[in-house]
C-alpha cells in the first residue's frame, strides 16, 4: 500500500515537472512574442509618424524632398517613438523612399536625390526593414535555448503617406491668352501691366461669361474623379458626383502636370448655388456647413456701405462683358469709347494690379499704387477712383472695415478663393473632351453667384504644387 502511495506520488511529480516545463515553454514563448509583437507596434507608428510628417512636405520641388526626409528623420528621433519611448531611431536612406503613385512597383520608389521628376514625386514610402543599421531584431529570451536560429527574431513595418487630392474647383474656363506672362499697355503709365494668361490682377470676372475664341460663353466641369490622361464615365461629370466638389472646391487626384484633362461642357446652371456656401448661404446649395464652411468674410462686394473704398458704386460685382470674342470691357487694350464708369465692377478687392516684369522678381510682382487707377481703369465720364480710405497696405477682403463674419458657423479664412484651371482653347468639339491646362488661377468671388454669373476678382496664377491637399496616410 505504502509503495503504492509512494509511486503515485512520484508519477505526479514527473507529470508535475513535465508540464511545469510545458508552462515555462509557454511563458517564455508569450514573452519572446509579446516582445516582437510590441517592436512591430513601435516600428508601425514610428513608420507611419515619419511618412506623414513627411508627406506634409511634398509640394512638387527638390526643396520639398529634402525637407521631407528631414522631417521623416526628425519625427523617427523623438524618444518617445522607440524602444519603450525611451530612445528614437536613425532613419537612413534606403528606409525613406518616393513615387509618383501610391501602388508604385519597386522599380520606381527612388531616394531624394534620385526622384526622376520631383513635381510628381507626392507619395512617401517608410519602410524599417530597409533600413541601417536594423531597426526590428528583437532578442529572445527563451526560444533561443531551444534554437539558436531562434535567438533574434526579425520584424518590420511599412507606412506610405501621402496626398490624393487638390485644391482646384471642378470648374475651368478658357485662358485668355497662351502667355503665362505679358505686358499690357495703359495710356500714360508706366511701366506695363502684368498679364497672366490674359487676366489682370485686380479686375473681377464673370467666369461664366467669357470665351476668347467667339461670341457665346465657354466653361467646363473638370471632371474631379477621372484621372488625368483620360476620359472618365458619364456618371462622374453628373450633377450629382460634381456637386460635393463644387462645395469643398476639390478634386479627387494629386496631379495634372503636362497630361490633358477630361472636361464637360457645359458647366451645369444647377451648380452656381453650392459655390455661395463660401457666403454662409447653405440653404439650397447642397453643400454642408462642415465639409463646406463659409468664409471667414462674408461680406458682399460691390456695396453702398459708407466706407466703400471706389468713387463709385460698380453696376455689377464684375466686369461686364460682351463683343467677339467674348470679352471682359477691362480686356480691350485701346477700347474705342472707354466703357462706362460702373463697369469695371469693384476693384482691388483681394488683390492689386502689378507691375510686368520680363523676369519675375524674387519677391513677387510688384503692386500698382491706388493713385495709377485713373490710367488703368478709364471710363465715362471720369476713371473710378480709389478712396482715400482704401488700405495704405493690403487690401479690403483683410481689412477690419470692410469685413463681416458668418453667423452660426465657423468662418475659414480664404474659402472666397477659387482656383480654376486655366485651359488652352479653343477646346475640340463635343460634350466630353481632352484639355490641356495651361495654368491655374486664383480667383477671389466679389459676390454670391446666380444663374450664369460667377463673379471672381483675378488674384494671379498658382502653382500646382502648392494646392495639394491634406497628407493621408494610405498603407
């Protein structure tokens, strides 16, 4: 009986002690994994923390992608990224790589100073298991007493950031000349005045009433989902796919650069409200005041206000126009009879005529003086003329006088601001077409728009790269 007890007791103890080692294995296996497990989660936020910093400075230049990878190095540094947040990590080169699309192939992710085409170069690639020295070995502390195979386990991770969208309105109208930059000639002034692919800094358009070519009106839907290069489906140029866009005056792609885009003539007269949700007017518009906020000034120009900045009070918040082509009266050069007083629309609201340079200065343009509007503006019976009132700097749109805040939502400075490409015409026939876009232009709206009216101050060309829209993290 008693060796029975006693070989009992010692066959608990052997299964005792052979799953004791079975519990030890599993410990040390969950500890081994629990360590890789918790490097993978430092190394992805680490990766993803430097692809959108990076991102953040891709705008089309080689500054831009240097300042990238600085970024990209700067935020992998911080102490609190690596090892427990207690040490950051050296990004090298090889783990910083850029493209020109998202699904890139291998082939075509480049280092900085190897980009092909930096205007393109809008997608940033962070991957660890690149780089040198290695980031995602992880030590073992009892696989490797089973294997020395198994004493350093590797991990790594990958983030790609980048932007997929610009700040460009899905509208687009004809440029009026095919010279990104000429000089226009006013009687008695000196020096000339800068055109920009035709448009004059300061003048208010109508932009859905000009055409260089002819006498009817010519403007377009760009499409915003179509990529660039081709033809889209008819369901993306419908009301109904154009009109968020509209609102948040976006398009769904990161670049156009020398390719041809899809646009739709006509742009649709349903459309014209969504853009008067930058006037706080959101009612019929379609738009929402959170993905589509009113600007931070709302207020109405032309107006009858005591301190409006002009002699007189425009006949419209734009240039009329009319003739063939079809034409702003602030276009013609030498006007045989000079238009009337009111019909330059307001002037100078956002932005001040400049001066024509053959190269353009380092600094910019520089401004006209209030005091050159009687040269540069005439009409019957007298010039408009600036107030004395008129900003000694700046313009009204900034300044306190002339400004009025949206009520029960949140204004965002510049919202008034379209930017509209520029395209070369004239446009082939046909309701669905491929165009070239031979700038972008930046245009401030004077006031809320109607059916066949857009009336937007020309503020000068943009370029592409700095409409990029936000940096998104995409893998």
């Amino acid at each position: 009986m008693a060796n029975r007890r006693q070989g009992q007791r010692g066959a608990m103890i052997i299964a005792f002690s052979i799953l004791l080692i079975v519990i030890l294995g599993f410990i040390g296996l969950a500890l081994d994994v629990g360590q890789v497990i918790g490097r993978k989660t430092e190394l992805q936020n680490l990766a993803d923390n430097a692809a959108m910093a990076a991102a953040a400075e891709l705008v089309g230049t080689s500054d831009g992608l240097l300042a990238a990878v600085t970024k990209a190095r700067s935020s992998a540094a911080d102490k609190s990224a690596y090892l427990r947040r207690t040490e950051g990590a050296i990004l090298s080169d090889a783990s910083i790589r850029f493209a020109s699309a998202v699904d890139a192939p291998a082939s075509e992710w480049h280092a900085a100073g190897s980009v092909p085409d930096p205007a393109t170069a809008l997608f940033v690639r962070i991957d660890t298991q690149a780089n040198d020295p290695a980031l995602g070995k992880v030590a073992t502390a009892f696989l490797g007493a089973w294997s020395p195979a198994l004493r350093t386990l590797d991990t790594r991770a990958r983030a790609v950031a980048g932007r997929t969208s610009l700040h460009l309105a899905p509208l687009a109208v004809c440029a009026l000349s095919n010279l990104a930059a000429s000089p226009r000639k006013n009687a008695g002034l000196s020096p000339d005045e800068l055109l920009e692919y035709g448009f004059r800094r300061g003048v208010a358009y109508n932009l859905l009433k000009l055409n260089p070519h002819g006498p009817a009106a010519e403007h377009f839907v760009l499409n915003p989902l179509g990529q660039p290069g081709t033809l889209g489906t008819p369901a993306q140029v419908s009301d109904a796919a154009i009109l968020p866009f509209v609102c948040t005056g976006s398009v769904l792609y990161p670049h156009i650069g020398s390719a041809a885009v899809h646009v739709h003539r006509p742009f649709p007269a349903a459309l014209w409200p969504a853009f008067n949700a930058r006037f706080n007017l959101h009612a019929g518009s379609g738009c929402h005041a959170v993905t589509a906020p009113p600007d931070a000034n709302v207020r109405v120009f032309p107006n009858t206000a005591a301190n409006w900045w002009m002699t007189n009070t425009p006949d419209a918040p734009s240039a009329l126009s009319s003739g063939n082509p079809l034409l702003s009266v602030a276009d013609p050069e030498t006007p045989a009879t000079p238009p009337a007083l009111g019909s330059y629309g307001p002037l100078w609201s956002f932005t001040r005529a400049a001066k024509y340079s053959s190269t353009k200065p380092a600094g910019g343009y520089l401004p006209f003086a209030p005091g050159d509007w009687a040269k540069l503006y005439p009409a019957t019976p007298a010039a408009p003329v600036a107030k004395a009132g008129y900003p000694t700097s700046g313009t009204p749109y900034l300044a306190s006088g002339f400004q009025t805040a949206p009520l029960g939502n949140t204004g965002v400075a510049l919202r008034r601001a379209l930017h509209i490409a520029l395209l070369a015409c004239p446009v082939p026939a046909g309701s669905d077409v491929l165009a070239h876009v031979q700038g972008i232009g930046r245009f401030y709206m004077t006031a809320p728009a109607s059916n066949g009216v857009l009336s937007a101050e020309f503020a000068g060309v943009v370029a592409e790269g700095t409409l990029a829209g936000p940096a998104e993290l995409l893998r």
